[in-house]
C-alpha cells in the first residue's frame, strides 16, 4: 500500500501552480494595460481563467474507478497528481454535488474527507464503495462520527432529499459558479483603474 498522504506533495504543487496562474491572469494584465483593460472584452479571461482553475484543481483531486486498489481499510485511487489513499472506515465528511447538462446528462460527484486529512473527489461510479464506507465508519465509530450531506445521504439511498433542499443546493452551486466567474473580473476592473 501506498503512503496515505500519497500524492499529497504532488496536489500541492499543482494546486499551488494553479492558483499562481489564476492570481497572475487576475492581477498582471491589469496592472500592464491599466485602464482600457477594463473596458474590453478581455476582462472576461479573468473569470474564464477561474473558474478553468477551479474545474483543474477538482480534476487533479479525482480518482479514477478503473485505477482503484483496496488494501485493507485504505482505498487507493490514481488521479492527475498520482494515486492518493483515502481510510475507508475512518471517514469525516461526505459531501455531494449534482450537476445537470443541457442534453440532460447528470453527474453526481462526491467530495470524502478522512480523519487523516486525506481528500479526494469520485464520481458515482465509487456510490456503492463511498456508502459501504460510510456505513463501515458508522459501525465502528458511532452513527454520528460522519457528516454526511443531506445530498450525499439522499443520493446513496440513506434518506430521501426534499425537493425544496434539492433546488436550494442547485441554486447555489450555480451562485457559486456566477460568483467564481464574476469576482476576478471585478477584481481586475478594480485593478486596472488604478
């Protein structure tokens, strides 16, 4: 088995890496071009620029269900930065997301946490992996050593979400997408008047 902080230098660097880039293309362009920056249409690679940085950084995090290795209570995932372990009975939080295409397609992903510090992203290919877990650290932990998202709970079939839950949580992951969009560019505006 691997290390269980495996990878954990490597997603540093390349979250260290990203969010340098997003910081450069927020700040440097205003600073050089100043005022006419803020009034052309590339004040929108600022936003363009974060919320690809967001989209990468969530990438270098995921883990592939066809690179899984369980050995023991650690599972092991390859993702971009190089495979990382996550403790499968030690977990502390699960979260959830659901996002929606236009065509229809939905994708469910699932943020887990361990006691160790471990991060990792899966999609919903691991759903049966990620509620075995669950309920293996309920059993040998408590029932309340998890946080489990009301989303997480309804999508593993461990309750069912109101509808009006499951439209707040779609409305705010949209804000925050806005948001993530949104904030750099008023940044740089702000910078480039300067």
């Amino acid at each position: 088995m691997l290390d269980p902080r495996g990878g954990a230098m490597r997603s540093r660097i390349v979250t260290g890496g990203t969010v340098g880039l997003i910081v450069l293309v927020v700040v440097v362009p205003p600073l050089v071009v100043g005022r006419p920056f803020a009034q052309s249409v590339v004040l929108l690679v600022p936003g363009l620029a974060t919320v690809f940085g967001w989209a990468l950084l969530m990438q270098s995090k995921t883990g592939r269900y066809s690179d899984r290795e369980v050995n023991g209570d650690w599972l092991t995932v390859r993702t971009w930065t190089g495979p990382r372990s996550i403790n499968l009975v030690s977990l502390a939080r699960v979260r959830c997301w659901v996002m929606h295409s236009r065509n229809g397609h939905r994708t469910v992903m699932y943020s887990l946490a361990d006691t160790f510090g471990n991060h990792l992203y899966f999609d919903e290919a691991f759903s049966r992996i990620v509620r075995a877990a669950i309920e293996e650290t309920r059993a040998q932990h408590g029932v309340h050593s998890v946080l489990v998202s009301e989303r997480s709970s309804s999508e593993l079939g461990f309750e069912s979400l109101p509808k009006s839950a499951a439209l707040l949580g779609g409305l705010l992951l949209v804000l925050w997408i806005v948001a993530l969009f949104l904030c750099p560019m008023i940044a740089a505006a702000i910078i480039a008047q300067r």
